[in-house]
C-alpha cells in the first residue's frame, strides 16, 4: 500500500490533496464494490455521497 500511497482520508484530507493537484481515487462502494462488481452488479451507495462533495469543495 505504501508503494501507491494508499490510506484512509478524511473529507479535508482529499480535498486539500486535490487542490495541491495531487490524484484522489475514491471507492465509494468499498472492497465489495471495487473487487466484486460487473456489468450485473446494482450500485449501494444507499446515502454515501461524501465522494460528491469532496469534487465540488476542491
């Protein structure tokens, strides 16, 4: 992990990395989504939409 920079920020920390125009990848569905989901799979993002509001704050 270390090699990607990988970690788990808070809402302030992927905005500040955004706006110093470092990359952010999100993961809003998590492992399950990241890992196991296809063209089949349904989204359940339920109300997570913290993604959202870090691109619009940076």
């Amino acid at each position: 992990m270390d090699v990607c920079h990988v970690f788990t920020g808070s809402f302030q920390v992927c905005v500040q990395y955004l706006k110093e125009g470092h990359l952010v990848a999100l993961a809003p569905g998590g492992v399950l989504e990241a890992q196991f989901g296809d063209e089949e799979y349904r989204l359940i993002w339920g109300k997570r939409i913290g993604f959202a509001k870090v691109a619009l704050e940076a």
